[in-house]
C-alpha cells in the first residue's frame, strides 16, 4: 500500500506565506489577503518597533509599526505572528547567551502583546548555525524559515531549517504558480506552496500588482488550503502521527485534529481520536 498526505477536507495543496518585520506596507499586503481569502505568517521583532505616533519619512522604504499598531493590525483571523528575534541582530554571530535573550524576549513580548502562545520563527538575515538552532528548540519554537529557496512544493521535514518554494521577487514566481495550480498531484503527498519576503518590496521595486498576479492565479481554488505556516505545522504532524495495524487493513488518529489521508490512490478520512478500517 501507499500512503501520502492529504491537506484537511482532502485537499491536495496548501499555500502559505511569511512575511517579516512588521511593517507599514503589510496594511495594504493584509487588505489583499483579506480580498483573496488567503492567509498569511508575520515575523515581528518586539524589540524595534516605532515610537508610538510616529510617521514615515518622506522616502523611507521600510517602515515599522508601532506597539499599539502591530496589536491592531496582526490580531486578525487570517494572520499567525511569530517570531523574528527582539532586534532583529544575525543570530548566529550573537554569543549564546544573547541569542537566547533575542528570542525568548520575542517570544515572550509577542504572546504578552496577542494573549496567544507563538511558536514559530523566521531567521533575521536567513542566518543560522546548528546551536541557533538548539536555542530555538529549547526555547520551545517548534519551526523556522529560513530564505533558501528550493523551488518545489515538498512539505517540511526538518522544520528548524525550513526552505521556502520561493522569494516573491523572484522571476519564477507566476511560473510556479501555474505549475502548482495545474500540476497534478497523483499519489503523492500533497503539495505546499511556500511563498515568502518583505511587504516593504512592493514599496520599494513599486510591483504590488505583482502579488496580486499571484493571488489571482492561486486564490479561491478549491483544491487548495490555505493557512499559516503552524497551521501547516500542526496539521502535517498531526498527519505524521496516524497509527497503522500491522497489516494496514486499519488506521489510527492519536490526535485532536481530523486528519486526511491518501491509500493506494483512495481518499480516506480519520477523524481525530478514531480508528477507520481501510
Ligand atoms: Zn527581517
């Protein structure tokens, strides 16, 4: 028998995105999830917001949010924060103890800030080493993205060194997107597209159309889910848990979360908690 994953609902793709910092152009970037119904992960550093009332520069590209103003913005059924550090330093340069401060203190201020336990992370700069990576861990981050692209629509393994499908400045980008919409799945595991970057590029190359290019081509699809990045996390590892019988006639969900799965080419769903004959 073969068995792949399937996303909730029997869904065969998921698309999620991430993008970093907390700033001002994620207004406009939020308004257009909002349009589309697409969901979307922000990566906050807590330790460099704007002072409150503060107003961009005349020419400024990049542009936080306030305190005040990241609580409005973010706390938003479509939107997952996580963490970013508290000020955004290159972790792996950072002596141990101040790489563990960066992102505890973030962690703690975002969960104080949105009353909602954070566990994901984006590294600042993409940089990481593998005791950033423990620190990470141990600090109770249960994935982080890093800004590698791969280019396919794989679902993570190693999700404390997560790469990305890829950056959206990149040329590839409407490409990919067709290819994941028209692509067929088969009997493999579902396909999730990973989309990452800044909202203040838009800004800065002047290309919001270029997002929405994207939306327009992978929004409102039937066969697609769309969620945040732990949302992604919880279900895929919820799907990781199914128990099977010895000789695969039974499966079980040890899980709260129904989970959906593919078995020699059959849509089966096991709702969570259950055992369901094959
Ligand atoms: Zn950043």
């Amino acid at each position: 028998m073969k068995t792949s994953l399937l996303f909730p609902d029997g869904k065969e793709k998921a698309l999620t995105l991430s993008y970093d910092d907390g700033v001002d152009t994620d207004r406009q970037f939020i308004k257009l999830l909002e349009k589309y119904n697409v969901k979307s992960t922000f990566n906050i550093n807590a330790g460099s917001f704007s002072p409150e009332g503060s107003v961009r520069p005349e020419g400024q590209i990049h542009f936080r949010l306030s305190e005040s103003e990241v609580k409005a913005l973010y706390n938003h059924p479509l939107c997952e924060v996580a963490t970013h550090s508290f000020t955004h330093p290159w972790l792996d340069k950072q002596p141990t103890a101040q790489c563990m401060i960066e992102i505890i203190k973030d962690r703690q201020a975002l969960e104080k800030l949105f009353g909602k336990i954070v566990r994901g992370h984006a590294y600042p700069y993409g940089t990481y080493n593998d005791d950033v990576v423990e620190i990470l861990r141990k600090a109770g981050i249960v994935y982080a993205r890093t800004v590698e692209s791969h280019y396919s629509f794989k679902i993570p393994t190693d999700w404390l060194r997560m790469g990305t499908t890829c950056h959206h400045p990149e040329s590839c980008l409407l490409e990919l997107a067709d290819k994941f919409i028209d692509g067929e799945v088969g009997n493999n595991d579902g396909w999730l597209f990973y989309l990452w970057g800044h909202t203040y590029e838009f800004r800065m190359d002047n290309n919001w159309e270029v997002i929405e290019k994207f939306f327009e081509k992978t929004a409102r699809n039937d066969n697609v889910w769309y969620a945040t990045n732990i949302e992604v996390y919880d279900y895929v590892t919820a799907y990781r848990s199914l128990v099977y019988s010895a000789d695969g006639d039974m499966v079980y969900n040890p899980t709260s979360t129904d989970v959906w799965v593919k078995i020699d080419g059959k849509k089966i769903s096991v709702p969570a908690g259950k055992t369901v004959n094959i």
